[in-house]
C-alpha cells in the first residue's frame, strides 16, 4: 500500500512538473542560402538555439523561399514572421534614411562604413522603433561594381542598357545616365540575366558571384562605389514576449553576428573578385574618365538625398564626417 501511495504521489509529481516549451520562430531572408549574409544567419539561430537550451529555435529561410524581398519587412511588422533580413535600402521610399548608405562615395571602405553605420544607426533605429520592430544587426556587402556585358570608359557607355534596379538609388543612376531601370531582386536576378531582362547592373561581387553572372555578364569595374546593409530585426512584441534569460542571449548572439558578419564581408570581398576572374570575366578598375562621371552622378545623388531627408538626414551625414 504504502508502495502505491509513493507510485501515486511520483506520478502526480510528474504529471504536475511543466514540459519545456519551446518558443519556434522564423526568419525569412531574400539571398541564397551558400551567401555569406544567410550563412551568418545560421549561426546565429544556432548559437540562441544552444544559448537558450534549445528554447528558442529560429528557422531560416533563404533565397526569398518564405517571402519576397520586398515582402519580408512588412511580414514581420503584421506578425507573420518573427524576425527578418533586408536590404536596408530596399525600403529608402519610406524614409530617406533607409538608403544613406548607398549614397554613391560617401563611404567607399569598412571602416568609412561602419563609421556611416554607427552615424545613422540611432535614426535607423527609431524609425523601425515607430513600426513596432527592434534593429538587432546589421552586415555590410562588398563594395559595389559594375557588371555589363561590353566595354564601359565613360558613362555615355551607359546609354540605353537594359539596367538592373532594386532601390530608389540604383533607379536614379539609370535616369542620370540615360539607361533603362528594370527592376529586379537578388532572387530573381539570374533568370534576368539568363532572358536578357537586364545586360548590366551595380552590386557586390558577392551578388554577382551567386548569380553567376559570368553565365552571361563580361565585364565587372571595381568602382568601389558604395557598401550597402542587411539589417536583422525583430517584432518587438515577439521580442517582448521572451523571459529575460531568453532575451539577453538573443542580443548577445546578435552582436556576436554583426561582429562576424563584418569581419566575414571584408575577408570574402577580394575572394568573390578573384572568383569572378577565375570564371573568365574581365576584373578591372574604371577608366579615370568613367571614375569622372559616376562622381558627378554620386554629387547629384547625393544632393538629392540630402533634400528628400531634411534636417535628419544631414544631420547623420554631419555626424558621419565629425567621425
């Protein structure tokens, strides 16, 4: 008798002790799932998965598998993902200073870059702030170049190229240099190339070797013209809904991620070059005279940046150059 009551009392023990539940979210990214950005991704759900003994599981999903580029912002604001990767600049229409870093030679290596980034970080922050979302990291791309499928010295080469666009900026390069904006995600980019949607466009090596541009694309400058961000983020009722524990290890993994993430996106950039080259395509500088021409374009672009953001927004450029 005395055996059951303990068997019973062990068993209501048990039955009373609560189960560990886990919190599963997700992540939905718009590159492909070998690109250093998705990659980083990875690892950081891994390290909040071990953080948390396994009570936070992230899943990512790249290559806009989950929701389109354009898409994925919105989708976690609306709660139908818990956190998300864009390209910060993809969302420039909605506040100027979504796309200062792309802002054409304004800042041309990391270190300018990380500078522009801690500069215009709090704005970025409190614009995402104001849109129920929390800024958790961002990761720079490789400085951006020109893939064409032909020789380009000056701009006047760029005249009528069927050109490929994705944010406010690279739309208004195509109009100051008389080239058709055709625009298309990171996703959809070798279909483009493959149909002859777009014959030239700017962005990483990193973009351009995961496209395999080489395919159809001959040519690549190294124009160094600007050095774009993903930014990570999260819904803050999501975040909001985690114990502390939960949450300091989720910005702890965060700002191990932005570390890496930076220190990867310099280590890869002379290596997607290399690759390029070693796949046939033409690896070169820009002529002085095409170097001479996208400056102007850059003077123009920046200007016009200038007036669409305001006092906010010089006031992050005056910030940036006090750095």
């Amino acid at each position: 008798m005395l055996t059951y009551r303990y068997a019973a009392a062990g068993l209501i023990c048990l039955l009373a002790t609560p189960t560990l539940a886990q919190t599963k979210w997700n992540l939905p990214a718009a590159y492909a799932t070998t690109n250093f950005h998705t990659e980083n991704l990875a690892q950081f759900a891994n390290d909040v998965k071990a953080a948390t003994g396994g009570k936070i599981d992230i899943t990512i999903h790249g290559n806009a598998s989950l929701f389109k580029a354009p898409e994925i912002k919105r989708a976690v604001q609306t709660g139908q993902a818990q956190m998300g990767e864009v390209l910060i600049s993809l969302h420039e229409n909605e506040n100027p200073v979504f796309g200062i870093d792309t802002i054409p030679f304004l800042a041309t290596n990391f270190d300018e870059a990380k500078k522009l980034w801690l500069a215009s970080k709090p704005a970025v922050q409190k614009a995402f702030d104001a849109q129920g979302l929390m800024v958790l990291f961002s990761v720079p791309w490789p400085p951006q170049g020109i893939f064409a499928k032909k020789d380009i010295n000056t701009v006047d080469d760029m005249k009528g190229l069927k050109w490929r666009a994705y944010n406010v900026g690279t739309s208004r390069i195509a109009d100051l240099v008389g080239a058709q904006p055709v625009t298309v995600q990171a996703a959809e980019l070798p279909q483009a190339l493959a149909t002859g949607v777009v014959n030239a466009f700017i962005t990483s090596g990193a973009t351009g070797y995961d496209s395999k541009a080489w395919e159809t694309i001959s040519h690549y400058y190294d124009t160094q013209a600007w050095i774009p961000k993903n930014i990570t983020f999260v819904n803050k009722a999501a975040f909001a809904s985690l114990d502390k524990e939960s949450q300091t290890a989720l910005l702890n993994a965060a700002q191990a991620a932005e570390e890496r993430g930076w220190k990867t996106a310099q280590e890869k950039s002379n290596w997607y070059l290399s690759e390029l080259a070693a796949k046939g395509m033409k690896v070169q500088p820009p002529s002085p005279a095409l170097k001479d021409g996208l400056g102007k374009v850059g003077e123009q672009l920046t200007a016009d940046w200038i007036k669409r953001a305001g006092g906010e927004g010089q006031a992050v450029i005056d910030a940036y150059k006090k750095m």
